[in-house]
C-alpha cells in the first residue's frame, strides 16, 4: 500500500569560510522529503505531495525524488523559488541557521492544489515539520487531514523549527487542530521541550489521547525512544551503541522505518494502531531505532535501505 508524505522538500545551504574565500555546499533536504526518501528506501510504495520549483534546485528534488523510486504524481509545479536553509556556525562555533522561504515554492501549496480524491491504495498519509503552521500550506494540509481522517492512517512528526515559526503560542494552537486527525504523533523529547516547556510526557500523552490520538513516541536521541498508548504503561526501547558521525535525519529515518514496519506487518491503519500488542510494538520501535542508528553513523540524512537492515543491525551490536 502506498504512503503519501506532504510537506517541505528544500535545500540547506552548508557555508563556511577559508581564509578569505566563502565556500557553500546545497544539499536537498527538508523532514518530509528525508521521510520519502527513507519509505521507499524501505520498499514502501510512496508518494510526494509538495510545492516543487521550477528552479535549479527543484529540478535537482525532482530528479533525486524520481531515483529513489518515489512517486511525484501529487507534487505541485510552481515558478515560485525553492526554500534555502543557510547553515552556518556562530561565535561559539555552534551550528546557526537562516531561513530564506517568504512566499517560497513548499508554503504555496493551497486547498485548490489537493488531490480531489486518493485511490484505494492509499494506506497512510505523513505529516510535519514548518509546513504544518505556515500559509497557505498549513490550511491545505489541515483540510487534507480532516478530510482523510478515520479514512487512512495519519502519523505526524511536529519537527519543531523555531526560527521559521517562532511564535509558539501561534504554533501550540495550530498543532492541536492536527491532533484530533492524527492516530500517531512521533516527537523528539528535544521538540517537546522547546514547545511545551515543564510539561511531563505523561501529562502530554493524556491530551494528546483525548484527542484521538492512538500512539505517542517519543525519541530520546541516544537513548533510545518511548511509545505511549492510551491506559497501558510506556515501552521504552534503548539506543544502540554506535559512534554517532551526525545526527542528521535521524528522525527522519525512525519515522520512515517505524511505517515500513507497520506497512510490512499489516497493521498501517488506524485499527491495527490501536491493537497493537507489546511485542509488535516493541519490535516496530526496535526497527525504527536501528534505522536511526545506521544514519548516525555515516554523514548527513542519508536513510538505510531494506538490504542495509539486517547487516546494520549485527554491524551496530544489536540483532533481535
């Protein structure tokens, strides 16, 4: 069954400088587009559904979209210019980003730009990152979810990015229309901190259940991640030790990993969310956390592939 991933494909822009000479380095990202990636590197059918420019830039998506064998039937043409993330370092020597994407071609998508109607084949539906709270592209994406829910299976990954939605109160509002749409959220411990500061995971969860949601999990980084479900205790899943390159995609590719291995076993749909016992999900996060660990260990979002697996997980110290 084919997944179908909406939101931002971009490209960060990596500057540094050598004595007085400036280099830059573009390298095509953006959450959604690393979650395709990582799905159909799996072997799930997917397909993309976000604004792709007529740019240099664009093209490079399209053609790099089209490698990974991942559908862009869905992806809206525009002449608008492609979002650039300029990554640099501060005084400190630590990473600092700048957004350039004002009226660019991933926040144009527009309620006129939505499937009319998505075949049967359609099992899934992902969401995240800045397009779920910028205009138009947030509306759009909302009315989809509402408009899918109940339908397919709907699993969102808030991908907090403060400096293009800093107004947080704004985001938190926006965020919980999407709640009662979604039967799985995937969040970083590190986006929940920065969204809802001294909240405790549990009392989290209780809202985001109330609401509809079925599975909450949340990733710790190294140390592994947590799924929550209504009325049952929390199954953690440790981290695997590696010697981490960067932690780029990480998420990226546990969100990919965790729906291939629901799509694998049948149970990518809002039913089988909800019965999930604890050994499948204990093995559906055990999958997901190896795929994030394969990514840390080589440079950038660069996910695993089905063949890559198996001998990532013996080569990580870590088989089940």
């Amino acid at each position: 069954m084919t997944v179908l991933v909406c939101g931002e494909a971009i490209v960060d822009l990596f500057v540094g400088t050598e004595g007085q000479t400036m280099r830059a380095e573009p390298v095509l990202g953006g959450s959604p587009f690393n979650v395709a990636v990582g799905l159909a590197r799996l072997g799930v059918p997917t397909s993309y559904l976000g604004g792709l420019s007529s740019d240099v830039f664009g093209a490079a998506i399209r053609a790099r979209l089209l490698a990974e064998a991942v559908d862009i039937g869905h992806a809206v043409d525009t002449d608008l210019l492609t979002t650039i993330s300029v990554v640099g370092t501060d005084k400190a020597g630590h990473p600092a980003y700048a957004f350039h994407g004002e009226g660019k071609a991933d926040r144009s998508v527009s309620l006129a730009d939505l499937p009319a109607t998505l075949g049967a084949d359609f099992r899934a539906i992902v969401m995240g990152s800045y397009t779920l709270a910028v205009e138009p592209v947030a509306t759009a994406h909302l009315a989809l979810a509402r408009r899918e829910a109940g339908a397919r299976l709907i699993s969102i990954d808030p991908n907090l990015r403060p400096t293009v939605t800093p107004d947080l109160d704004q985001w938190r509002r926006r965020f919980a229309q999407f709640l009662p749409c979604a039967g799985i959220i995937k969040a970083s411990d590190e986006d929940l901190a920065t969204a809802f500061p001294g909240t405790a995971h549990r009392d989290l969860m209780e809202g985001w259940f109330a609401a509809g949601v079925a599975l909450g999990i949340v990733t710790h980084g190294a140390k592994g991640a947590v799924a929550w479900r209504p009325g049952r205790d929390p199954l953690v899943e440790p981290g695997r030790p590696i010697e981490p390159v960067d932690t780029v995609g990480a998420g990226d590719s546990f969100h990919a990993a965790l729906l291939a291995w629901l799509d694998r076993s049948g149970a990518l749909s809002c039913e089988a969310i909800s019965g999930l016992d604890d050994a499948h999900l204990s093995a559906a996060l055990s999958f997901a956390v190896t795929a994030s660990a394969i990514t840390c260990s080589r440079r950038g979002a660069d996910p695993p592939r089905s063949a890559e697996m198996a001998a990532g997980s013996s080569a990580i110290g870590f088989e089940r």
